[in-house]
C-alpha cells in the first residue's frame, strides 16, 4: 500500500513538472511579425506655410460730424446699405454761450449803425435830389448805407449758424446733417439719440458717427513668423480658411509683406496683406477670423508616399519593397517634394509596389 502511494506521488510531480516545462516553452516562443503593407498613390504635394489674421474690408470709413452737439434722429442702421452723400444723422447744435453772446451782440450794433447810416442816406438824397450836394459827396452816404445793410445780414447769418448750424443763403446744405462720404455696407452705428458728440478738427479726432465700409473688395490681413517671411513674395497665391465658414476655401494674392516686423509673445511678425477673391454664393462679414495657407510650392498628380516610409542610410534614401510573403528588399528612391506628410516619388518605385510598413510609422 505504502509503495503504491510513493508511486502516485511521483507520477503527480512528473506531470506537474513536465506541465510547467511545456508552458514554459509554448510561452517562450514568439509568434512571427506580420507587417502590413501600402501602395504609392498618385496625389498633389502642396508645400506650405500659415499666417494666421481675419478678413476686413480695404475700404473702411468712420463717418464724424464737423459741428458739436447732441444726436437728434439717426437714419440709418447697422447692415443697410448706403451711397455716397445719404444722410446718417442729424445733430442738434448746442451753441457756446460766450459765441452765442457776440453774435448776438454784434447784430445789436449792425443794426443801430444801418438806423444811423439810414439816417444820414435819407438826408443827404434829399439835398442831392435839390442839387445842393454834389454826387461825389452823396456817393459816400449812400456806401456807408449799403456796408451798414451788409453788415446786418452778415451777423444775422453768423448768428443763425451758430445757433442751427446753417444759414438761410446756404439753401438745403446744412453742418447738422451727417452724410455718407463712401458707398458702402454700414457696420457700426456706435452712437445713440441723446449722446453728445464732437466735431473732428485739428486737435480732436471726433467723435464716431457711423463705420461705412465697401463689403465688395475684402484683403486679409494677419502676421507671419520670421523664419518663414523670407520664404514668401508678392503675387504668391493663398488659400484662406475661413472658421465662422466651413467647407469653404477663398482664394487669395499676397499684395503687401511688411518690411518692419513687429515683437508679439517673444516672436518677431510681420504683417501681410492679399486681396481676396469672393464668392457670390458667400457673405464675409468684416472681422471674420482666417487661416492663409501660403503655397509655397506645388506637384500636382505625382507619385508619392508617406513620408515616415523613407529609410536613410548617409545621404541616400530608400524603403523597403516587398518581393514575395513577407519578405522584403531595400530599395533606393530619389525624392522631390515633400508636405511634411507625403513626399514625392521622382524615381525609383511604380504604383504597384508593395511597401513594408513599421510598426508606428503611419501614426
């Protein structure tokens, strides 16, 4: 009984042993790499930089009074359209007090020296008309007369500009009545009934009335990096890409490159500006954020590859092409452009090859 019981024993451990031994094993033993495989593709290798801006209009115009006061009625609204010369606003003058008193004081004497000068008219062209008096001496009445009728008129008008801002010899042409200087889209009507504004002179810039722009010639402007300024040149061709506008792109002119550059954020800007081409079909509103994609350079339908397929071996490149199930060869390739992503095949694979792929190298 005891021996067979040592025998059980021994044939369990023997199992158990030779159990491990083949796990061990099986476990040992990696299983073979299989790598995928791709194809060149016959595609367009756009080499490019970005600038980043937003798109406004070329011509934007701040609308300003040349008379201060306070805003009586406003004509028009943001969105509308306006021509040249229509009205945005009428301003009610606030005449200056002290301004107001000289006017008013100087029609005060005007019309005591016409009552004077009317006087001394009427008595001399009675002794005229008896020939008392020669007409040398009658000529001097009578242009004393006519000064003293002009200077009347000439302070009732400096009084009633003051007061309304218009004359009565002025007809319809009146300061108090802000009109458009362009024809345009307005964008902005900054001012409402009731605030008070001030005239645009030397020492002032004015107070804004409206914002007119012509909404059918657009530019984008924004800034590029130093390293990548002397790259680009005028007449270079642009793609814009608009955020507040998806699945749409405008094409561009680069027009302006800035020759001073500006520090943003410990970088060194320069400022470019494009014309953009528009579409019927679209409305940009002024302001809009862009990207511009500058083409820098351009393949269109080549051979190309993912560019994290090149091998490097000192200066020459190469992948490697598959000839039968799994088995590879290195062959050499000569390269043309590249868009940071694909690159192009010059010489050296057919569209039909087979291309070993690396573990990691299409991430």
């Amino acid at each position: 009984m005891k021996k067979i019981l040592k025998v059980s024993v021994i044939a369990i451990f023997a199992v158990i042993f030779a159990g491990t031994i083949y796990l061990l094993y099986k476990k040992s033993k990696a299983d073979p790499v299989v790598y995928d495989t791709t194809s060149p593709e016959i595609t367009n290798i756009i080499k490019k930089t970005v600038a980043t801006g937003s798109v406004m209009p070329r011509k934007e115009i701040e609308i300003k009074p040349v008379v201060s006061g306070i805003i009586e009625t406003i004509f028009v609204e943001p969105g509308e359209y306006v021509r040249k010369g229509d009205i945005i606003a009428k301003v009610k003058i606030i005449p200056d007090m002290v301004n107001l008193n000289n006017a008013e004081s100087r029609l005060n004497k005007a019309k005591i020296n016409l009552e004077n000068a009317k006087r001394n008219y009427d008595r001399q062209k009675q002794l005229f008309d008896e020939n008392v008096i020669a007409q040398n001496d009658f000529d001097t009445f009578e242009a004393a007369y006519l000064n003293a009728m002009e200077e009347v008129e000439a302070a009732e008008n400096n009084l009633q500009l003051i007061r309304e801002g218009q004359t009565r010899k002025s007809g319809g042409e009146t300061n108090t009545l802000i009109r458009s200087t362009i024809e345009g889209m307005v964008l902005a009507v900054p001012v409402e009934v009731g605030n008070a504004v001030i005239e645009s002179n030397t020492f002032n810039n004015g107070t804004t009335i409206a914002t007119v722009a012509d909404m059918g010639e657009m530019i984008f402007k924004g800034n590029i990096d130093e390293t990548e300024v002397g790259k680009i040149r005028e007449e270079m061709k642009l793609i814009l890409t608009i955020g507040a506008i998806e699945g749409q792109t405008f094409d561009a002119t680069l027009e302006h490159i800035s020759p001073k550059g500006v520090e943003e954020n410990g970088a060194i800007q320069f400022e470019i500006r494009a014309a953009v081409s528009l579409k019927d079909t679209v409305f940009i509103r002024a302001g809009y954020s862009a990207n511009a994609d500058i083409v820098l350079a351009r393949r269109d339908s080549v051979l190309a590859i993912p560019e994290s397929l090149l091998q490097f071996d000192n200066d020459s490149a190469f992948v490697e092409v598959e000839t039968g199930p799994q088995q590879f060869k290195k062959q050499p390739v000569q390269v043309g452009l590249s868009d940071g992503i694909n690159i192009e095949i010059v010489q050296g694979l057919s569209k039909g090859d087979k291309l070993k792929i690396n573990k990691g190298a299409m991430r």
